[in-house]
C-alpha cells in the first residue's frame, strides 16, 4: 500500500461518492475507481458497497482500513512536519490526547511557557477516554498522553502532575443529598447511578458491592453530557470534580465522596521512542513548571 492510495481512499470516504472525491483531488473519477480496484485487490477484500445513488458505503473491511488508513496518513504527517522543523527556528506540532480532568489546566501553563519561548510551536488536543488515548499513543498519532487515575503505565515515561483529582457525586440542586457536604456508600448505594465504563469496577468497590449488583441507570464517557442526564434525575453521575460547573445556578450540585477517593495524573509519552524537538522541549516545560509543585 502506497500512502497516496490510502489518501485516495480516506477521500472517498470523506467525500461519499467517487466523482465527487475525483474532484477534490483532481484526478479523473476512472483512475481513482481503478486505483480503489488495485487497493482491494491488494488486500483481498471488497472496501466499497454501492448505496443510494451514486454514493458508497463501507464494508466491514473498509471500515477496518478507514481506521489505519487514519492513524498512518496522520503519522506520515507528523513525521514530515517534523524532519522539515530541523534545522530552523523550533516549529511543528505537539499532539496531546487526554482524559476529562480539570488538570488540563496544568497542560496550558506548560503550553503557554513553550509558546514564550518558541512562538511557532502549535498544541493540539485531542480528549477521549483511556482506552482511546492509550491506543493513540501506542499508535503514534500522539506524542502524550495524560491519563487520570489507575493506568498501567509500564510501557511509557511518564512525569507526574503536581495535582490529584476529587471524585465526586453530580446531582439536582434540589436533591435532599444536595443539602450534605458530602455522600456516603450509604447513601448511594441503592442509588440509580450514571458511570463511566472505566470505573464501574472502581465505584462498586467504594459501595462495597459486586458490580453486578450496582444499579447503573447509564453509562458515559463525557462527564459533561453525564451531568445533563443528572440534571433530569436519570440518577447521580459519579465523577471527577471541577469539571463541569456545579455551584447550585446552573441546577446542579456536586458532592465529594467520603471516604476520600481520588485520583493521580501523569503525562506520558512512548519509551525508548525518541521525541520530536517541539515535544521535547514542551516536555522539559512542564517537568520546569510542575516539579517544583510536588
């Protein structure tokens, strides 16, 4: 497979149809259909599905390929952004995939000071649950990745926030728990509850229960589309504080557990895989700013 190819493809189906995906890339629509019938030959299986119309659909095979087709234009991309950075002024882009915290923060001072000392430096962020940061990284779409809470980071280095993180309870603002300074097992227990995937485990374990015996009313990867559910009293969103705004105007409390659960942050990036000179120096940044906060 020939990166071009697979820019070909991503076209496609980006555009919806081959005609219109030949335009945007100024070809003839019968050499980008033979290029897609070289690239399924090569790969034994059918990418397209004819739908409505002139347009196409993926396949099984085809959304497969999407996918890594995806993870290696984009990697092509970094590392041509790269090599042309050397020898110049320090430029390029610093690619950060990280969990819901409000830690985030702590990446915005350590871009600011990068950004001081080196303007043509650019930050993209890219927020997603572990899994899917975990696997960007591993991929080399990202150069960091900054994980909350219990990850196993043996495959990385890592550089630790000068933070933890809360968790808490989201609930109505009129909602009797509202009135505590806090929640307990107790009162949660029969709760109907809206968790993460990831913490279920984490949760049942706080209530002194099996996690088949938690009543999970739904599950979320987004504290902020948890909270709306909250709020209509689908049940309480168990998560991290600080993240969405819960100070009783906007119709929604947050309580912290008791007893305490928390959470600690690290930045990590791949080990034994060597950094781009933008990312580098973004690293040395924030270990600068962070470790005299420990």
């Amino acid at each position: 497979m020939e990166l071009r190819t697979l820019r070909y493809f991503l076209a496609i189906v980006r555009e919806g149809t081959i005609s219109e995906a030949a335009q945007s890339l100024h070809l003839s629509q019968p050499t980008l259909s033979r290029q897609m019938r070289e690239l399924e030959r090569e790969l034994g299986a059918a990418l397209f599905t004819r739908g409505g119309g002139q347009r196409v659909a993926l396949t099984e095979a085809g959304a497969r390929l999407r996918k890594r087709a995806e993870q290696l234009v984009d990697l092509a991309e970094l590392t041509e952004a790269e090599f042309r950075s050397l020898g110049r002024e320090l430029s390029g882009d610093i690619c950060i995939a990280a969990g819901e915290t409000p830690a985030v923060k702590r990446l915005a001072e350590a871009a600011r000071l990068l950004r001081a000392r080196h303007p043509r430096v650019r930050i993209h962020l890219v927020s997603g649950d572990a899994q899917d940061v975990i696997e960007r990284l591993d991929m080399g779409r990202m150069d960091f990745c900054l994980f909350v809470g219990a990850v196993n980071l043996e495959r990385y280095e890592t550089l630790s926030l000068p933070d933890t993180d809360e968790w808490g309870a989201l609930m109505p603002a009129d909602d009797p728990l509202a009135l505590r300074a806090f929640v307990t097992p107790d009162d949660l227990r029969d709760k109907p509850l809206i968790v993460s995937r990831q913490i279920v485990d984490e949760t049942a374990a706080w209530l002194g229960r099996r996690p088949e015996q938690l009543n999970v009313v739904a599950t979320y990867n987004l504290l902020y589309n948890a909270s709306v559910m909250a709020r209509q009293r689908l049940g309480y969103a168990i998560g991290l504080g600080g993240i969405v705004a819960a100070d009783g105007a906007n119709g929604l409390a947050f309580k912290p557990l008791r007893p305490a659960k928390t959470s600690r942050l690290a930045l990590a990036w791949k080990r034994h895989q060597p950094l781009s000179p933008a990312a580098a120096a973004f690293r040395d940044a924030a270990r600068e700013l962070w470790e005299t906060c420990l």
